[in-house]
C-alpha cells in the first residue's frame, strides 16, 4: 500500500476523532480544578477582581459565554503602520513623508503647530497623493477651503475633545459646532472622538467606553436636531493601556458598541480606530521598558482590530523627537505585521472565550453607564457639572493608589528600581505636566502618568 493510500484511510472527521471522549462541561473542569487545590477556596486563590469590577476566572468554556461576537461585520480585514509628523515647515515634512514611505509607513498623523503651516499647499503636493494622511485639525475658520482633496486625506476635528482637555472652547460653544456642522457635509471630513485622553487620565476600560460613546453622541443629538445626516464615518483615537486581553476587549467592545448606537441614529455604522500606546504607564526612569510595554500595546491594538496604529517612541517622556526613537517604534510595527504574521488583524481573537467573554462584560457595563449618562443630560452637561471629571479623579486615584502599594508594578519605577539610574542631565523635554494659570468654564480632564510623583522625588534628589 503507497503512502497517500494509507493517509486516505487514516483520514475522519473531527466527528469521528472526538467521538471516543466525553464532553466536559465548566463544571466539571471547576471540580478538577477545586481537588487540585488541595482545600483551598477556587475563588480566593484563582479569581481576580479587575479595576473594572470584573472577576477574571482562571479558565472560560463556551457555556461561560452567553452570547458570541464572531467576526463583527466593520472589523477591518489588515491594519496600516502610522507615524506622527510634526509639521511647522511644508518642504521638510513633504521630504519626510517621502523618506518614511519607503520605510514602510504607510499612513501618517499629522500635528500642525499653528496656522502658519500651509495645509493647502501640503496636500495638492504630488508627494502626497495616495498617502493616506490623518491631520487633527485646530483651526476652524480654515479647515472649509480644504476639505475638497484626495479622498485619501483625512480631516479630524474634536471640539469637544478640545473643550474637555482645555477647559475652553476654540470660540464658542455655538461656533464650535455650527462649524463642525459646515465641515461634516465633506467626505473627507471626519467627526473625530479624541478619546485617548479618557486613558491617559486614568479612566478604565469601561469608562473609556461609555465616555467615547457619550461624546460621539453629543455631536449625533447636534446633528440631529439639525435635520443633517453624517455618512463619512467617525473616528475614534483611542489610548492602549498595559492590560493585554482587557485592550483587546475593549477594542472590540468599542466597535461593537459603535455599531449598535450609531444604527439608532441612522448614521454610517462603520468607524476609524486609529490606537496609540497610552502615556499613563510610561516612565522617565527605565525608560528601555517603555519598549516593551508599547509592543503588547500595539499588538493589543492589531488584535482588537484597529484600523491605524501609530507607536509611541520609547524616550517621548523626557526626550525629544529623535530619528533612532522613531526607527525603532517603527521598526516594533514592521516585525508585527510582517514578520510575527500580526497583518490579518483581529481574526485571531475570534472565537476566543476569555476575549468575547470579556469583550460582552466591558461592552454591556458600558452601555449601562453611557445609559446613565444621557439619563442625567448627557455628556457636555455632566462636563459642565463636574461629574465626569469626579469619577475620572476617582479611577485614577484608585489605580495611583495600587501602584504606590506596589500592586500595580511598572519595573523599574515601583519595582525593582536601579537606584544608580540618573536622568537629571537627560531631560530634554518636561516630564511633569506644568500647572497652568488660567479661566475655564470647565475643569479640564488633565492625563497624568503613574510614576511622575516618584519620579519627581528622585530627579531631586540626585
């Protein structure tokens, strides 16, 4: 008998393979695991409580989930690799963009210092054509001459965003949107939600949820009560934190949750996740770490299905922008997509039971407190109120609390320390955010990293 013959007869159905063992339910896998222990409580020993609430078991089974996602039907099929340019000359950062292109960017977030930089001239360039370039746009009163170009250019304008991280609005409030009104008419316009913002103050991934959902609200209840219809989709710049399978989750849940509030309004249920590593967990002291955590960042991000993902260069926090820091954050990326076989994006998560069993737990306490929200009058008047900025000082008090116990560890700050490590000399840039003098309206949601309290300790005493 040749050798393929006999593979043919070996051959059967997954049927036939599994069909001498019995089906093992979670409870009788919770009773193994309960005699292994010898006496100890399961719950005590093996179940975890997130900052979310969340009790993490030590292992899920398909009757541990009452409802599976599957491949949800806007989750992107491959992902682009971004860097963020800072642009205040056109000629440089078209040469830029020229270089970086052949480096294997292959979209780019723009940041425009001020008005001077000439946008019009920057995106009719031929360098730029076919480039997929994200610009957050600050200026309101020129964004409508500049919204007629390649449908590859991307306009992002938070107002809300804005008056929630300044205190202030751009003009007023009544301008501001009326605005945003004008400019959503525009395919290339995109009603963006800032919402990494909500991550780097030290919300967690549930209040991430609910504050990203309630933003974009407010600018569907305007439009609304405009009679005006948004068909480009919106785009969601969301913060990774240092949580692995909550990220991926999160993601998800964020699509997820995207889908089902924005078919309510009538409006393109489909979005733009652009993700960058969160600056919360980021330390001054170590900072070589910092390279670790934004690869499980970014991967988080790929696996939960963003659309763009745009690294944090490992030094940012007292460094300022270099080429080595921003070929090695791109270099992170490449070996993601091309050679760990990250490209197909969140199919791998698919059908996993920790992540869908987490992403409906973070998607469901989500929608309750985005209920919540809009109960009390939405997102800008609880703004206005105060409350969103109480609960986000009460999160991050309680995560600053665990890192400070030494429970939440960040190697290198909290835990195993070199006490022989000196950054006093290195400082480049402020690794503390300055304490400005001003009059809001509001008071300002302000992102703080964990270790800036021990890290200003230490940089005194050197």
């Amino acid at each position: 008998m040749n050798t393929k013959t006999a593979l043919s007869k070996r051959k059967m159905s997954n049927k036939e393979l599994f069909e001498d063992f019995d089906d093992v339910s979670s409870k009788l896998w919770k009773q193994k695991v309960q005699f292994d222990l010898k006496g100890k409580d399961y719950n005590d020993t093996l179940v975890w409580e997130s900052l979310e609430g969340i009790h993490v078991k030590p292992f899920y089974h398909p009757d541990s989930t009452n409802e599976a996602l599957g491949l949800m039907e806007h989750s992107p099929k491959s992902w682009k690799i971004a860097q963020e340019i800072y642009a205040n000359d056109v000629s440089k950062t078209l040469k830029n963009i020229d270089r970086l292109k052949q480096e294997g960017v292959e979209s780019f977030l723009l940041t425009i210092p001020d008005d001077q930089f000439d946008l019009n001239r920057f995106l009719q360039a031929k360098a730029v054509e076919n480039t997929e370039i994200h610009i957050k746009f600050p200026f309101l009163h020129k964004a409508e001459g500049l919204l007629k170009t390649s449908p590859s250019h991307h306009l992002h304008m938070d107002v809300i965003g804005h008056f929630a991280r300044e205190g202030n609005w751009l003009n007023t409030a009544e301008k501001d949107l009326e605005q945003t009104i004008s400019n959503v008419k525009h395919p290339n316009y995109r009603c963006a939600i800032l919402s990494e913002l909500y991550q780097n103050s030290g919300t967690n991934c549930i209040q991430q949820l609910a504050y990203s959902l309630a933003h974009a609200v407010e600018y569907l209840n305007y439009f609304e009560t405009h009679k005006l219809k948004c068909d480009s989709p919106f785009s969601f710049f969301v913060g990774m934190g240092g949580n692995y399978f909550f990220e991926i989750a999160k993601m998800k849940a964020l699509r997820w949750l995207w889908e089902t509030v924005s078919k309510n309004f009538g409006v393109n249920p489909n979005c733009t996740i652009i993700a960058v590593p969160s600056l919360r967990n980021k330390t001054l002291y170590d900072f070589n770490t910092n390279m670790l955590r934004t690869t499980t960042e970014s991967m988080a991000a790929v696996l939960g299905g963003a659309d763009v993902v745009c690294n944090l260069n490992y030094d940012s926090v007292y460094h300022k922008t270099n080429a080595f820091a921003e070929r090695a954050a791109r270099n992170q990326l490449l070996l993601l997509k091309e050679e760990s076989f990250f490209e197909s994006g969140s199919m791998p998560t698919e059908g996993s039971y920790y992540v869908e069993n987490l992403t409906v737990q973070l998607a469901e306490k989500a929608l309750e407190l985005f209920k919540e929200i809009e109960a009390s009058g939405g997102f800008l008047k609880m703004l206005h109120q105060g409350t969103i900025q109480k609960k986000i000082k009460q999160s991050a008090e309680k995560e600053q609390a665990l890192f400070d116990k030494g429970e939440l560890v960040l190697v290198g700050s909290n835990k195993y320390a070199n006490a022989n490590d000196r950054m006093k000399d290195s400082v480049e840039r402020a690794p503390f955010p300055k304490k400005r003098v001003r009059k809001t309206l509001i008071e300002p949601i302000v992102p703080k990293r964990l270790a800036s309290g021990m890290e200003m300790k230490r940089l005194n005493q050197e």
